[in-house]
C-alpha cells in the first residue's frame, strides 16, 4: 500500500520544517534574512483573519444557547485538561526530560482546533453548529487563558516572558481583531470568499510550517540540540501517545454522565471539542509568547503538540464510526 503523499502533505511538511530550520538557522532564526519576529506575527493575523472570513455566521448564532456543552468544552480545554497534566506530571514528571514537561504544559493549555473538530463532529452525525461555536470561542478566550496559564507555568522557571498587559494586548491584535475582523467583511465578500477560500487552508499552513521552521532555525542557531538526543523524541512520542488516549477517553466518558443531560449529538461534540488541541493556534501563540526567551526553546515545547496534531485524526476517524453508532 502506498503512503498517502497527498493527503499527509501537510504534515510531512511540517516534518521538513525540522532539517530545514537545521539547514537554513541563520536566515531563519530571530534578526536573520526571513526577520520571523515580523513575518510570523504578519502569518498569525492573516491565518485568523482567513478563519474570521470562513466562519458561517448564522451556524455561530445557532450555537449560542448551548450553554451546557460550552461550558463542558470550555472547561475542558482550559481547566480540566492542564489540571490533569498537572496532576500526571506530579507522579511521572521526575522521570521525565524538563522540557518534555514543558511542552506537555503548554499542549494542555491550549485550546481546540477548529477545522477537524467540526469535520469530525459532521461526520460522526454530531452538533455541528455547538461545535462551530466552541471552537470558536475556545480560540479567542485562548488569548486571554493560555498567556495566563503561561506566567503561571513557566514564570519560575527562568523562562523570560513578555509583561502580562502588552501580550494579551499584542495577542488580541493578532488573534481576536483579524477574526472579528473577518466576521464583520463576510457580509462584503461572498464574491472573495467564492474565488479564494478554497485556498485559506493552504495558506493557513504555509504559515504555520513556515512559524515551525523558524521556531526549530532558532532552536539549531542558539545550540540547544546539542545536549538532547533520540531519549527526548522517544520520551515525547511515549508520553504524547499516552495523554491523548487517556484525554480522549476521559473526555467520552464525562460527556456520557447522567446530570448533564447530553443527547448524542451533543455528545459527539463535547468529545472532539473537549479533547483537541489546536496547532494552528498553538504554533503561533508559542512564537508570540516564547518568542523573547533568550534559550531558544520555542521549538522543545512544540514537540508534544506535534506529535499529538496527527495523532489526535487518527483518533479522531476512529472515532467516528464508534461514536455515530452509539444510541442516542
């Protein structure tokens, strides 16, 4: 059987990122010939500005009142899930490379996707519009939780981190103004969205890989490889593999509790929206809020969340005929 180039494009790309931030570190890295402090930041307002002109405004209203499975997912995303990594991290983190904790911290603090989320909710017969919504909504109050969660986390560990005032500032100017944004031209652009939305996910991760990319040439250029080896890939892949499977069933088995009265396709949601975790959101925070860390080290806690993007649509199709052939 042959591998599926074309329908993994994406994800070898983001592969090639690695070698190529390795090849090209000095071009690539902060000051360097491709200057990422500018583009990157040029890459995050355009990817959300494509995700405001793509969202369907009547579907984000009709998600509004379901005020039970947002706060499930909400919860979720931003409570629950690092509480539980936490909690995992108090047991396993001393046999654990600090900055596979790290980047474990990070993937737990960061909110939904929004793309597979839906899709997968579509397909398995769920509440498209509820997940719509919560995706939506996980992303933007990401700006304000993930920063927060961050000076938390990290703030003790030497990590040097922007103020708190200017980067909920300088995230709400890149994630939720473009998206805001976008909602309010769609009204305007039917005739653009027609000709270029087909085109919104390609450029979307172009601009992702093109942020991994200089987040690893950073990495190569200040040398921090240089002491880890094939330990900390296996230990990402291992623990990576583990929390998600253990996220994703815990996540199925809260939705499925009697006091919250989810029907079905409530519950289909709940599960994909409560259990992701965004890399289109989540590459670009990083770079934002790590990106004046002396160290380097944006790209060590990208690992995890790597791992776990390809790894959660694969859960995810599995998922699908189990949960469309669960009784409602």
């Amino acid at each position: 059987m042959r591998f599926p180039v074309r329908q993994n494009g994406f994800l070898i790309a983001l592969v090639l990122m690695i070698p190529l931030g390795a090849l090209l570190s000095e071009a690539g890295s902060t000051g360097g010939f491709f200057r990422p402090e500018i583009t990157v930041k040029a890459g995050v307002f355009l990817i959300f500005l494509m995700q405001g002109l793509s969202l369907p405004s009547e579907k984000l209203r009709a998600g509004l009142f379901r005020w039970q499975l947002h706060v499930f997912c909400q919860g979720w995303n931003f409570l629950l899930f690092p509480f539980m990594v936490l909690g995992l991290l108090s047991i396993f983190g001393p046999f654990l490379e600090a900055e596979l904790r790290g980047g474990l911290l990070f993937l737990a603090i960061l909110p939904t996707t929004v793309s597979s989320a839906i899709i997968f909710t579509e397909s398995a017969g769920g509440d498209t519009s509820g997940a719509l919504f919560n995706t939506a909504l996980s992303n933007m109050l990401g700006v304000f939780f993930v920063p927060l969660w961050c000076l938390f986390l990290f703030a003790t560990d030497g990590v040097s981190l922007p103020p708190v005032r200017p980067l909920l500032a300088e995230l709400s100017l890149l994630i939720l103004l473009p998206t805001l944004l976008g909602q309010a031209l769609r009204p305007f652009s039917v005739r653009f969205r027609a000709f270029a939305q087909p085109s919104f996910k390609h450029i979307s991760n172009g601009i992702i890989c093109f942020a991994v990319f200089t987040a690893f040439a950073n990495s190569f250029a200040q040398s921090i490889w240089d002491d880890m080896g094939w330990a900390l890939t296996i230990e990402a892949l291992l623990g990576t593999t583990a929390l998600l499977l253990l996220a994703t069933s815990l996540c199925v088995w809260t939705s499925r509790l009697g006091w919250l009265r989810f029907n079905k396709d409530v519950r289909i949601a709940a599960v994909f929206c409560g259990s992701q975790k965004t890399i289109a959101a989540g590459v670009p925070m990083a770079a934002v809020i790590f990106g004046s860390d002396p160290g380097g080290e944006v790209a060590l806690l990208l690992i995890p969340l790597l791992i776990y993007h390809p790894l959660q649509l694969v859960i995810g199709v599995f998922l699908i005929e189990r949960l469309r052939a669960e009784p409602a």
